[in-house]
C-alpha cells in the first residue's frame, strides 16, 4: 500500500491534524501521496529515505559487533 502513486494512502487525510508527526517508511520513493496529504495537513513528516539515513548508524554498528 502507497508503493504506487495511484494506491490508496492508508489513513482517510481529514483524521491528519497539524499535531501530528507522520512518517512513510517507504524508501526511494521521497515524498509519497501520503506525505502529501500530511504536509497538506501542516503534519510534521519523515520520508523513508529518512528513515534509513536516521538508523544506517545503528545498522553499521550492530554487524561490525
């Protein structure tokens, strides 16, 4: 779901509220329809791309142990 541009995004966008952080774990896709949506919704938001650059550390880390 949300691989597509035309696929459905997964949460109906009036229950977005600019309270909200949204994140798409969808990597290589930058910003998704539902990202969309959600900086529409003045949402703080993180793409998948994001994601991995936030854990790549971490990932390093835990095979070089």
């Amino acid at each position: 779901m949300g691989v597509e541009d035309d696929d459905p995004i997964p949460v109906d966008a009036a229950l977005l509220s600019s309270s909200m952080f949204v994140g798409d774990v969808i990597a290589g896709r930058g910003v998704t329809p539902f990202l969309e949506a959600a900086r529409a919704a003045c949402c703080k938001t993180a793409n998948g791309d994001h994601m991995v650059e936030a854990a790549q550390d971490l990932m390093v880390d835990f095979m070089l142990q």
